[in-house]
C-alpha cells in the first residue's frame, strides 16, 4: 500500500529531491541523452489515438505544461508506491485533462502526477483523477492532504 506525505514532511524526511526546477527543459534533447523528455510532452499534450492508457492535458501548450510540473514539484504532496518509487501529486482543483483507454474516454482529471522528479533527463508528469487517490492525512504528520 502507497504511503502519502505533505509538503512539509516530504522535504524534512528528504523525499523531495532538490532540482533546479526552472533549468529543467521539459521538451528538449539533453546532449548525450538516449531519452527526449519530448516523447513524453507529446504523449500527454496531444492525443493522436494511440492504444492503451494515456492521459491528456486540455491545455496542449509548453507553458501551461511546464507550470503544471512547477506547481506540483513545489508544493504537491509526496506518494511512496508499492514499488517504493517517490513521486508528486499536485491538486489542480479543476479539470486539466481527460483518461483515455484505447481510444475512448473514460474520466476527467485534476491532478498532476509527477514522476522521477529528481532526475532531469526523465523528469515528466501527467494528469490524474483525484477520486483514485486514496489519501487523506499525512502519513507523518497527520496533516490534511487536499485529495478525498
């Protein structure tokens, strides 16, 4: 079962990684670099049918795709998985984007899931829905975390 941390805890307990949140090019190629964040700016910008489960920002441009990274690196709540990965969700308090499930949509979202945030050749993030989040309270703290 998933662990759920505050902001606040997340950084003491060193869960939050710090990165140069502003250097990160979030669509570019970094030199030397197999991986281009760009396939991932694409797949969750622009939805052109693809099989499977994708999500879909409404707003397809770079700034709104780069603030929502922002928003949730500085301020999200931390999400220690099953598989102990560390990753950021972020409420947006409204809908930013849609589910699809080989082609057809199956919920709206309003959150941002950001994964690998201490990596910037792999930094990426994505839209969710906060109804399948299951949290409420922080695991340390037990502040209020705004999903549920």
């Amino acid at each position: 079962m998933a662990s759920y941390y505050c902001h606040i805890c997340g950084q003491t307990l060193g869960l939050i990684k710090p990165v140069d949140i502003y250097a990160i090019n979030m669509t570019g190629h970094y030199p030397g670099q197999a991986y281009t964040p760009l396939d991932k700016y694409f797949k969750h910008t622009q939805y052109t049918g693809q099989g499977g489960i994708v999500s879909v920002y409404n707003a397809p441009d770079y700034e709104t795709y780069r603030q929502y990274g922002i928003n949730t690196y500085l301020s999200g709540c931390v999400e220690v998985d099953n598989g102990n990965r560390t990753n950021l969700l972020w409420y947006a308090g409204k809908d930013i984007g849609l589910r699809y499930n080989n082609g057809g949509i199956e919920w709206p979202e309003d959150t941002v899931k950001l994964v690998l945030h201490d990596n910037v050749f792999k930094f990426h993030h994505f839209s969710q829905a906060s109804i399948y989040i299951p949290i409420g309270n922080c695991h340390e703290c037990g502040r209020v975390i705004p999903f549920s």
